[in-house]
C-alpha cells in the first residue's frame, strides 16, 4: 500500500504526462442592454470556451476576432436567459469581442479579450 502511495505521490508531483492536452480556458460574456461584461480580461493561449450568457431582453450574439487576423468565430442568436458555449483556440493577442446584431455594436455592445504570450 505504500509502494502505491509514493508513486501516486510521484505522478502528482511530475505534472501532466508529455502530449498531454493544455488546460481549457473559460471565460464568460455577460450581455445586456447594452453593453458586454467579461468574466475576466486577461486569459492564457490554447483551447478556450467563451460563453455567451444573455441576461438581457433582446437576443444578442457574440463574435470574437484577434485584431490583425482574418477569421471571425462567433454564436448564434441567444435568447434572453439562454446561453452559448463557444469552442475556440485563442493565440496570444488581443481580441475585439462584439454583438453583430441591428446597431448593438454601436450602442457599446462591444469588449477586449487579451491572450497573454506566456501560459
């Protein structure tokens, strides 16, 4: 019993084995009218879910796009009291959060994300 003991103890203390998975983000966007709250700004690079929960009275919707690049990932339409989890992988830099429905946008339905180099 104590042999497995010590090396329970053992692959504690050695961490994650080699190929292991990273951790998974979270982080969750709270819309209302109108405006985006974000559970934390600052989150670390790799596989994340970003969930958007709509606490408003409209529907809104949430799209993520790393200032300099390309790709846009987002949600569909969440309805009031309902909630979206978004699967992304992130990479370090910052990101411009937004609801792209009507003018929402506009009226500061908008937020920052930033993905730090270092885990």
């Amino acid at each position: 019993m104590r042999a497995f003991a010590v090396a329970l103890a053992a692959c504690v203390l050695a961490g994650p084995a080699a190929g292991a998975l990273p951790p998974l983000t979270r982080v969750q966007v709270t819309a209302k009218e109108f405006y985006f709250s974000l559970s934390r700004q600052t989150v670390a690079p790799g596989p994340a879910i970003v969930e958007l929960v709509n606490f408003g009275e409209d529907p809104h919707d949430l799209r993520l796009q790393r200032i300099g690049g390309a790709h846009i990932a987002g949600t569909p339409e969440v309805e009031p009291g309902d909630y979206y989890d978004l699967k992304v992988t992130l990479l370090p830099g910052k990101y411009n959060l937004w609801c792209s429905i009507a003018n929402h946008r506009a009226l500061g339905m908008q937020a920052t994300l930033i993905v730090r180099k270092n885990a």
